[in-house]
C-alpha cells in the first residue's frame, strides 16, 4: 500500500483550470534519474504550475528506519505552461525528454483525479494498467466526483486511477457501494 501526498501544501489552490484558449497545456517531462524533486523545485521557483504527486515509504539506513517521499510515477513531471516554459526547464540539463501531449482534456481529468485523492492523502495499491473496464465515480465520502475504472474481474472495492499517456495505474480502495456506473 502505498500512502500519497502532493508535492506542496497549495495544490489545491493552485490547480490550473483547463482552457483550450488559454495558451497553456499540459507537458510530460521525462526526467533524468532521480531528478523528478530538483525539477519541481526549479519549476517552483519559476512559479510555472507543474504536479508532482509523492508517496511516503520507509527506508531503512543501518539500524535506521526513517521515511521519505518519493515520486509516484518515477521519472515524470506534469508541466503545464507554453513551449517555453518547457525549453526553460530542458536548460538545466535534468530532463531525459519532453512528451507533448495530444489529449489534453483527457490528461487533465486524469491528473485532476489523481490530485483530488492525494488531497485526501489516499491509500494507493499498484494496479496493472486496464485497456478495458467500466467508467465509475465515487458519488459521496471524502472522494466524492473522482472518476476512474473498475476492473469486472476484481471486486468492486478498487477505483483504478490511471494516466494513459504513461500505461501506469493505481487502485484507490473504498467501500463499492460508494461507486456508481458512469
């Protein structure tokens, strides 16, 4: 199981909205190893929107235990901003690549889904990614109008939360009675 935060405390406030005319769009920023934090942190300080979604784990040093935060999706960054902010960031030689991406609206949903539960500090299981499935939403609790889908051969206590660009999915556990068929 794994525990997920976001990568600042202003996500919530800060999520940008989706306009086709707004010049900005969402960008998949390939990561050299281990960079995904320096990243973020250098878009942080341009003040240019990006998602970084984090979950905690716990390492053990020697005799020690201590927690860390590490990237959900390991290598990736989400930028949302022009071509520009793009060649910016490709600047400090940290990125592997920049994948543009053709469904902005569909990206959109699916991080928005993935941050609505961060917010929430949700209880992540890795999940294979599910080329077929059923399109639900959570209709009340704490998760309430996060979309995802359910896998009619498992129960359904599991909404998969997925990012298709990436083939990568996470299983949020809850209660199926919560669910309702889109």
């Amino acid at each position: 199981m794994i525990l997920a935060k976001a990568n600042s405390e202003s996500v919530q406030d800060h999520w940008p909205s989706f306009d086709i005319h707004s010049g900005s769009c969402w960008w998949v920023l390939r990561t050299k190893s281990r960079q995904e934090k320096a990243v973020a942190t250098t878009l942080s300080a341009w003040d240019i929107h990006h998602f970084l979604p984090l979950v905690k784990a716990q390492r053990f040093i020697g005799n020690r235990k201590i927690n860390v935060e590490l990237p959900l999706f390991p290598g990736y960054v989400f930028l949302h901003g022009d071509r520009d902010h793009t060649f910016q960031i490709d600047r400090t030689k940290r990125l592997a690549c920049i994948l543009s991406v053709d469904n902005q609206q569909q990206l959109h949903r699916q991080l928005d889904n993935l941050r609505k539960a961060i917010c929430f500090e949700a209880s992540f299981d890795p999940y294979p990614y599910l080329s077929h499935g059923v399109w639900a939403e959570v209709k009340s609790g704490p998760y309430k109008g996060i979309q995802g889908k359910v896998d009619r051969e498992t129960l359904p206590s599991k909404l998969i939360l997925q990012v298709d660009l990436l083939q990568t999915a996470m299983a949020l556990q809850l209660d199926g009675s919560l669910l309702t068929i889109l």
